[in-house]
C-alpha cells in the first residue's frame, strides 16, 4: 500500500528591507547631532543639508508637516526669535521700515530649521519604526522600565491625536471658538489633558493586571535592513564632520 507523500513545508520569510529599525534610528540620532551640535555659522548649512536628506527619506511625514497648522507654528517660531531673540545686537538692516539685527534673522532661521528638521526625523522614527524594538533596546542597555514608559508615551500619541482633533471639531461645530475663544482653547488643552492621563491610566492598569514587571520584560531585537550598517557608518562620518569640520 502505497503512502502518501507529505507535502514540504513552506516557511515563507519577509524579505529584509532596505532601512531597517536600526538605520533609522541611526538617521535620527544623526539629524540630532547636525541640528544641536554646530555654531551659528555652521547650522544653518547643516540643518538645511540634513532637512534634504529627511525629504527624501521620509516623503510621507514631510505631507504632514506641510499642513497649514505646521506652517503657522513655524512662523510664530521665526517671528518670536526675530523680534525676541539676541537683544544686546545692534540693528544693521531695514526692512519695511523695521530695524533688524542680521545675527537675529540668521537665528531665527537657524530655530526655525532646527525645529523642522526634529519634529520630521521624530516623526519619521515613530512612524517607520516598531516602538517595542526601541525599548527593547533600551531594556539591554540596563534602563530597566524606561523602555515600558517610553512604549506608553509612543502609544499614547495617535490618541491624543485623534482625541485632540475630535475636540477641536466638537468645539468649532458649537462655535466655542467665535463667541470666547480663550475659554474655547482651556477647554480644548483640559479635554487633550484628560484623555491623555485616561488612556495612561488604563494602559498601566493593563500592565499591573498581567503582572508586568520591568525586570522580566522581553527584549526585542532591532531590524536590521539591507543598508542599515552603512546608514550607521555614514551617519557617524558626516556628524563628526558637522562637528569638527
């Protein structure tokens, strides 16, 4: 009698992708260094060539910065450093009939970029890499539960997105912005506020009740992609550049 013959077993595998978690992380802590770490002079060259890499690596989180709320918050930033940046300089030039500070103008726009180029690679990092594998890291290198608190805090960000967004619509729908703005806006930052100490409060809740203990946390690795090495080694070559260049 004849046996049937047992079909193989398939192991499909995910094919390994060009950037991994390790390389973003590698291309955040980078733009970091060439937006902190140089002078004034040296900045705003730095911040502009390390903007240009984040444009073309993270195309989807550029969109999402782009929105109008983003562009206004930009520009309060550069008005706020103008007008209210080094105090002791001396005006040089006229614009418009106002006398400004050229060191001014050159830290505004070195403030503004600075603040472009981390709020993208943030977003980029949170976006394209697994939370869990950070704080896995985090775990190995012995800050033991800073990991789960940082996992929290990622976690708690699309809901407070959308909460916020649900309140600002709630609120505008009723015209609580037109009649008493200011008393619109308190119950806008309470309402964030609040939900984001309720989602808290019941993921740690979460933990507490599958008895969650940092020290017997597991530890996930980091993915490594394709170009993820030579990520790391020409992160590291172009911030030493930035620094001591």
């Amino acid at each position: 009698m004849l046996k049937q013959a047992q079909p193989a077993a398939i192991q499909l595998s995910t094919p390994k992708p060009w950037i991994g978690s390790l390389g973003h992380l590698s291309i955040f802590l980078w733009a970091l260094v060439m937006v902190l770490v140089p002078s004034l002079a040296k900045g705003i060259i730095s911040a502009l060539f390390a903007l240009g890499i984040l444009l073309l690596i993270y195309p989807a989180a550029v969109k999402r910065l782009a929105r109008p709320r983003w562009l206004v918050i930009f520009g309060i930033l550069f008005l706020v450093n103008l007008f209210f940046g080094v105090s002791d300089q001396v005006p040089d030039l006229s614009i418009l009939g106002f006398s400004f500070s050229s060191l001014n103008i050159l830290s505004s726009i070195q403030m503004t970029l600075r603040a472009a180029v981390i709020l993208l690679a943030a977003d980029g990092l949170s976006s394209s890499v697994n939370i869990v594998e950070v704080a896995g890291l985090l775990e190995r290198s012995g800050m033991r539960g800073l990991g789960f608190s940082i996992g929290v805090a990622t976690n708690l960000l699309p809901d407070l997105r959308q909460s916020g967004m649900n309140a600002w619509h709630s609120l505008r729908m009723r015209g609580g912005f037109h009649a008493e703005c200011w008393r619109g806006m308190q119950l806008l930052v309470v309402t964030v506020f609040s939900n984001a100490l309720r989602h808290a409060e019941q993921i740690i809740l979460a933990a507490e009740v599958r008895a969650f203990q940092p020290e017997l946390s597991r530890n996930v690795p980091l993915r490594i992609g394709a170009m993820d090495w030579w990520l790391v080694a020409g992160s590291f070559i172009l911030g030493i550049v930035s620094i001591f260049g």
